[in-house]
C-alpha cells in the first residue's frame, strides 16, 4: 500500500498502519505474502508463481497538470508509474487496467491523446491494457492504473532485505523531474512557461523510462537485497528501505549522479541540482541494496547496454535510520517530504 | 472496460469504442482472450488458469453521498461492485486493491469506517485486501477497488453468448436500491432524511450482496451462455447482452421479480415499483441467459439454498435489440438511462 494524505495531525504511514489495522484478517493473502505496505502487492498463483500487482492514482492538480506536461505525457506517466513499481518487484508485466474519472470537459479535451500516451508506452514496455473504467466526476481529473506482473524469479525482493555491508546503488541520473517542477513553477507568463516546457529537464519529467529490462538484466546476474523505485525521493525511498529492513543506510551524496538537465536548470534559477538529486521524486529510477561486490564486474556492461549510469551511492551498516556522508562527517538526513508537483495545495498545511 | 461519461456528443460506448481504437494493439492479451467492453478483463493466469480482473471507481456525489449512507455502507459497495463483476464473470475472489484519493478532512472524517465496512465484506467473501493506494486530492472522494479471481471453469461466458431460445433469467427482488434512492431525494428535511435512511429499501441499497456463490453454484449445475451484473438496470443490462450477442432478447415485464421494499415506497411516492425493478441499477443481482430448460430443475433447490427468487423474465430469439412483451403486445424497450445517484450533477446536461 502506498499513500499520500500527509497533511493533518495522522501522517502517511499512521494512515496505512491504522489502514492495515482494520483489514485485520483480511489483509492476508491465503497461502501467499502479503506486501501491504509496499508499492505491489504479492500474490501466490497456482503452479507457485508469484504475482506481482499494483495500483497508482494521479490527480490533476496534485501529480500533474494539463498546463505544463501535454496530455500524452500525463498517459505515459499514469502507466510509467505503474509499471515501475512491477520493475521494483522484479516483475515482468501481464497487462494493466485504465481507470478515469472526470468532468465531461476534460475527457473531450485530452483524453484520447492521454490514451495515445498509454497506448506508446504500453507497445514498448509490452503491457497490453487489458480494460478499465470511466465515471463522470466533478472536480480535477483521476488517472488510475492497475497492473498485474509475473516474477519469474519468485517473491520479490521488496524493501525489507538490506543487509549491513550491501551496497546501496542507484540507476540513471537524478534531479531533472525536480528541476524540472522549479522551472515550470517559475515561469510567470505564457512565453516563459513555453521556454520552460521545451527545456530537457521537463522532457525527463514527462517521459520517465521504468526500468523493466533493466531489473530483469540485473537480476540474472546478482542477488538483489532490496528494491525501490525512486518516486518519493533519494533520501525518503532510501529511508523507506532502512526503515522496512531494520538497518542503517550511509549515503555518500557527492556520488549521487546528477542529471545535466538539472546542471542546467540549477545555473538559471539559482539552486543546486543536487538538492533535487537527493529530494526530488518523480524520477522512477531504482535504488538497490546488494551484496557486496555483486555487481561491480557488471556496472560496464550494464551502462553500455541501457546507457545509463549504475553508482553505488552508499552502504548498509547495522543500525536506524539513514545518514549522509560529506567526507568524514556523518549526519542524519531526513526525507525530503516530496510533494508531487507542489501545485496549488488542495488543503492548507497546517 | 466499463464506463458512464454519458453526457456530451459523445455516448459511452463511443468513449469506449474509440479509446480501444486508440489502445490498438496495446488492447491484446498475448495468449489470453481480450475482456475490453466487459466489466472484466480475462487474464491467462499462471498454471494454464483463467483469471478474471476488474476495476471500479465509485466518486462522492455521483456514487455515493456520506448524508445518504453510513461509511461503512460506501466500503461495503465498493468492495460489492468489484466482487459483483467477479460474480458475473464466474470466479472466485483472489484479492483486491483499495484506491482512495481526496481531501484530508473526507478522510478523516470517514476513512477509518469505509474500510471497517471494506473489511467486513472482504471477510465474509473470502477476498483478502492486499494493498492499495491513498493520494491526497481536492474535490470529491475517489473510492476505488481492482479486484483479481480465478475462473475454475475457464473464460467466463461474458455478455456475448446468448442464442435464441435460452431462457433470461434473474437473481433476486429487483427495483429497492431505485427505491431508496427516490426516498432519500424526496426527504426534505433532516427528520425526514432519518426516516428515509432506516427504510428496508435503503438498507437494501446500502448493502448489496455479490452473487458469488450463486453463480459457482449454478455455474456446477447448468451451462450460462451470457450473464451480466444488474448494475445500470435490467433493461440496459439487458440491452448490452443482446447487443454484443447478436440477439433480440424478450422481457416479459410483468415476470421480473420486485421487491417488497420498492412496494413500500412505491405506496409512500406514488411511483411504479416495477419501473425501478425495470430500470433502476445499483441491484448487483445477476443477469443470465441458459439453455431452455437447462436451470428450472434446480429453481427450488436455488431458493431454499440462497433465499432469494431465481426468476425466467423473458427469453432470446434472433434479431436484435431489447423488446417488453406485454400481454401479447411487444414494444421496444430503450434502455432506462440509469444515472447512479441522480444527485446534482457534475456538468450540465446539453
């Protein structure tokens, strides 16, 4: 179970933990592990396969807007989102299933290009749509994905199994889907938002790529401890991960690699990109905890192969919590409290 | 894929006509038959086993409304909308996947007891819930449920598969959930809202029953050539058989069983209890179409088993379309253009 209703004297996780509470018994997979509290669900199929299954809603407004991506990137990201959380489990997708509901508007507006985006993304990650839903509503736009996905090597990983001395490593390069809601949120007239909009790191945010062939390419090769999609951000995922493991991760944050888009929109506005590397969500790369040395003979292969970085951005180490690491000097790093697009907020904080 | 953004150029099934369209190849299930425009996806499971997979979105005032039901009334049907489409589709629940999205205050206020009444359907069905997703958004509450079930008599006959001379049949006393929903409208008052609320057809709104074990018990007695959920009326469920079967099906109104409840406050309104039975939706009841002859031994055993009435209401023939047969005459029947809630809509009607 994932969740967002952070605001109010109830956070995220007391909200899934007093959730989980009332399911009771009914939170228990017969003859299988229940995942409740991570990003998929796990199912036992006969024949002992293991089924992986996840749900995502975005709310215009809260995880996108029509004015700053186009409406086939909201598709791609609805299914993207998704289908990262399979890519975390190891799992290969089966199909998915496509919820709307919205005012009459809205759909006539950009509901087939949000389709055309679901549709592209569902050819190349092979994850046929197999259905779904639409319902009439007022208010902002919902765009709920389910999906359904194989693990051919079984349960998955998940969040739980770091182990003091794995390394904590991460795909990709991070911060542009941060960099790239600063650029948009500071473009104050329509020729500046447009400027923004053709900028790479606003590209990066629309098209996020879920690292299906990449999980599937490491897992062939290593142990995989631990698994993570990065969609709250590098400090809250990984804290995510020490947390669910009973463990400590050390993040050395100068090896964090940075996206050039975010170089590059941190030169314009003044910030500094690897805030948004650590912080940012949205970014639907991978963090891995895994033994030690288990894939360091691989990292060339895989780069050449997906042409993205593997870094090994830190270790577990027996312990609480999660730490960063600037040289010598160890101090605590909290979660960056992610929030999505950081649009208009629809309930004042407290 | 199921659907109601009616209002508009665009009907329905043109939305979902053309959205499949736009799916293209996206819209096949590599080895598995393709579900779209049922209330199901079919899913070739692991082992060689057929799996059934549903998503439903239930939105504040369009499908539910907190002064009309107790929270635990709107967990329980949302849980019982996913099941019912599990039912119509002969399989036995798997799990479920709870989504709610909307205002802290709407959560704080009622998510605790959704899920008790979540929970305690989950229970009593034997459907495990085994994760979900919870995001903060404004506007109106988003409750919705993707449920998975395993087929054990392979794909499920769906709404395609009617010929002429089977018999039409229904589960249980129709026309109480329209009733309710008039009395709750008609209740001007607070007081009179409490009446409205305590009245037996309300209650009956409030707590549909998925036909589950009906089917699997039928399902072992009798072939079921096509079988549909009541969820938007007989007469338009009845429509969708005939149509996507390729038949005329017959409804001898008079047969269609109402129920006592829909009577009651049919007396109270001055209304026809049998043109809710006829048209109203939110019954969850089971729509069928068997073989002449192939369930009437079993009617009895039926009842005293379940409770409820299992009912002949009319029979297929070639053609096409929905006819009422009334004495002798026989008229076209149009849909009733069920419309959920009937609460201020959302957009405007054109």
């Amino acid at each position: 179970m994932t969740g967002s209703i952070p605001s109010g004297p109830r956070g995220e996780f007391e909200w899934i933990d007093r959730l989980v509470e009332l399911l009771g018994p009914a939170a228990n997979v017969p003859g299988g592990g229940v995942a409740i509290g991570d990003d998929v669900a796990i199912v036992a199929g006969p024949g002992g396969e293991t089924w992986a299954w996840t749900v995502d809603t975005l709310v215009e407004g809260v995880h996108f807007r029509f004015d700053w991506l186009e409406p086939e990137d909201v598709g791609h990201r609805a299914l993207a989102a998704s289908l990262s959380d399979l890519a975390a489990a190891c799992a290969e997708p089966v199909g998915a299933l496509v919820t709307v509901a919205g005012p009459r508007e809205t759909a006539e507006a950009f509901l087939e290009d949000i389709y055309r985006g679901i549709a592209a993304l569902a050819g190349e990650a092979g994850c046929p749509i197999v259905g779904g839903d639409l319902a009439r509503a007022a208010g902002p736009l919902h765009l709920g994905v389910t999906a359904l996905g194989r693990c051919p090597s079984g349960a998955p990983p998940g969040r739980g199994g770091a182990k003091p001395g794995d390394g904590v490593w991460v795909t990709g390069r991070l911060g542009a889907p941060a960099a790239a809601l600063a650029l948009l949120a500071a473009a104050g007239d329509p020729r500046s938002l447009a400027a923004a909009r053709a900028h790479p790191a606003v590209r990066r945010l629309a098209r996020p790529t879920p690292r299906l062939a990449e999980v599937a390419w490491l897992a062939a090769r290593s142990a995989l401890h631990a698994m993570i999609d990065v969609s709250d951000g590098v400090s809250s995922d990984a804290a995510h991960v020490a947390r669910r493991s009973g463990a400590r991760i050390v993040l050395d944050v100068d090896r964090i690699p940075v996206h050039p888009a975010a170089e590059d929109a941190a030169a314009r506005l003044g910030s500094v990109a690897r805030d948004w590397a650590l912080h940012g969500g949205e970014e639907f790369e991978l963090l891995l905890a895994v033994p030690a040395g288990a894939i360091e003979p691989y990292v060339e292969a895989f780069e050449a192969r997906f042409g993205i970085p593997l870094t090994r951005i830190g270790f577990v180490e027996a312990g609480r919590g999660l730490v960063r690491r600037d040289g010598r000097r160890e101090t605590p790093l909290p979660p960056g409290g992610w929030d999505h697009f950081r649009v208009a907020r629809p309930e004042p904080s407290p």
